[in-house]
C-alpha cells in the first residue's frame, strides 16, 4: 500500500509538472503587452491675420483760375461729406490759395464761409503800373493771417504749390518756406500782378506750365489723383480791352497744356461755370454750388477709382 500511495504522488507530480510546462509553452506564444503609443507634439503654425485693405494715397490737384476757384471749395465739401480722405493737395494760382487754407486744416464749410465774408479789397493792392498792376503783398498778408501764419512745412496736410520761374519759364514746386509769398507767386497773372522774388528768383503765375497740377501731386507721392479743372474756354468773340484779351490769351494757352497735363489724373471734375468769368468775385454762391454738383455727381467715378487702387 505505501508503495501504491508513493506511485500516485509520483503520477500527481507529474501531471502537474505537465500542466505547468504546457502553460509556459502557451504563455511564450501570447503576443506581448502593448506599449502605449509616443504622442509626438506637432508645431502649431502661428496664424498672421491679413492686414486690413490699404486704400490709395489720394491727391487732390486744385487748377487755376482766378474768381472760378472758389469751385474747389464746394468739391471738398463733397468729399469731406462722404468720407473720402484726401492725403495731399497742390494748388496752382486760384487753387493754391484754397490748397493752402484746406491744408492749415480749415474744413470746406470754415473755407466757404470766408469765401463769403471774403472783401476782394482786402487781397488787392494796387501798384503803379510798372511790371503789374496789382502788387500781391496784399494777398499774402491775408494767406499767412488766414493759415496761422504757418509755413508750407508745417501744414498738418501735405501741400504743394506751383509757379513757374520768370527767367527760363521751368515750374517749381514749393513744399517749403513762406505760405503767403508762395501763393502769391503762383497767383502772379503777369501784366496783372507784379512778379515775385523768392530768394534770387523771381516767379510768376503757376498756370503758365501747370494750370491742373496732376504731375506734381503725383510727385508729392499720391496713388490716386482728382483733378479739378477750372480754366475757362476762350471767348467766341474776341474781347476789346488789353485785360481781357491777356486773359484770353491764357485761357487758349492753358487749354493746349491742360490736354497734356489730365491725361495722368484718374478722375478729371470740370464744374460747369458757365458765365462765371476770371474776375466775377460777385458769383461765389454759385461757383461753390457748381464745385458740390461736379463732385456729386462723380462721386461714384471716385469711389469705383479708390476700390480698383485699394491694395
């Protein structure tokens, strides 16, 4: 019995044995543990928000002529009403002075209502007819007192004005020095007024090489230039006095120039100023009134021109 009892142990430890073998063999066969993936930060791009649409630099190039210029009045009225912000602005004879008055920082109405109050006296200063029959120190005693007495530099607007130089007939750009005697300059219809001298120089009326400065705003960096032109057409019948017959003389001269000169301005406003001569002070209302309708009725040339240059 005892050796009986000793074989069944020997058989238990056996199977045993068995099972245990067997079940390393199957465990050996099982896959291993998974591993946990890596997570492997991937950079995040910063995201640049696109700048907002740049529109044009705009250039507000003012013509001359004389009395018709209070037209340019009414066209920054529009413009400042339906907030197209104009960046620079050159002037040239009549348009120098409402250039230089709009970028002292005087609003269309401010200008409109000294336009009004305007004495014509009060810019004439009558000379002995020597070179001109009007002075002109006049007119730039009222430009400085008008513009706080600050110079072309120190306008809070950009400013341009253009006057063409007496001994070889080449035009200047003053961006610099004294508002009044620059105007003045530009003013200078000669026969009229007196010639100016600025330094070494001597200058006269602007009109005679620019009488819309398109290229000059240009080259005081606008993007975008609106050109006002006031010119008057040539009179049908030839007047009869030495006077107006000079100021026919500008007005054919000024036509020819003015065909070359608008080609590079983007929008071209003529106010319609019929019978409203060079020297009718009188028709202020209505030359201002003629300026609002040109730009009123462009304005939707002009904003068309300003989104196809926003960049």
């Amino acid at each position: 019995m005892p050796q009986a009892s000793n074989r069944a142990l020997l058989v238990r430890r056996s199977l045993l044995l068995c099972v245990t073998l067997a079940l390393s063999a199957c465990s050996s066969l099982l896959p291993p543990p998974a591993t946990p993936p890596v997570t492997v930060p991937v950079p995040v791009e910063p995201v640049t928000p696109k700048p907002p649409p740049k529109p044009p630099r705009i250039g507000l190039a003012l013509g001359g002529g004389a009395a018709r210029g209070f037209a340019h009045i009414g066209v920054i009225q529009v413009l400042e009403e339906n907030g197209i912000k104009v960046d620079l602005v050159a002037g040239t004879s009549a348009g120098s002075l409402v250039a230089a008055l709009y970028a002292s920082g005087k609003n269309g109405n401010e200008m409109a209502l000294l336009a009004e109050s305007m004495d014509e006296g009060a810019i004439t200063d009558w000379a002995f007819p020597t070179r001109g029959l009007i002075r002109g120190e006049a007119l730039a005693r009222y430009v400085r007192e008008k513009t706080g007495n600050k110079l072309i530099e120190q306008m809070p607007l950009p400013l341009g004005i253009v006057a063409t130089d007496l001994s070889d007939g080449s035009p200047i750009l003053f961006r610099s020095g004294d508002t009044g005697a620059a105007v003045r300059a530009s003013s200078a219809v000669p026969a009229v007024f007196q010639p100016v001298k600025i330094g070494t120089r001597e200058y006269v009326d602007g009109g005679l090489v620019a009488p819309v400065p398109v290229r000059f705003a240009r080259q005081m960096g606008a993007e975008l230039v609106i050109a006002v032109d006031i010119t008057s057409p040539p009179e049908e019948k030839p007047p009869g006095d030495a006077l107006r017959m000079l100021l026919q003389t500008f007005s054919i001269m000024g036509r020819s120039i003015n065909s070359y000169e608008l080609r590079d301005a983007d929008v071209v406003l003529r106010p319609s100023l019929n019978g409203v001569g060079s020297a009718d002070f009188t028709a202020r209302k209505r030359s201002i009134q003629a300026g609002r309708e040109v730009a009123l009725s462009m304005l939707a040339a002009i904003r068309q021109r300003i989104a196809a240059k926003t960049h």
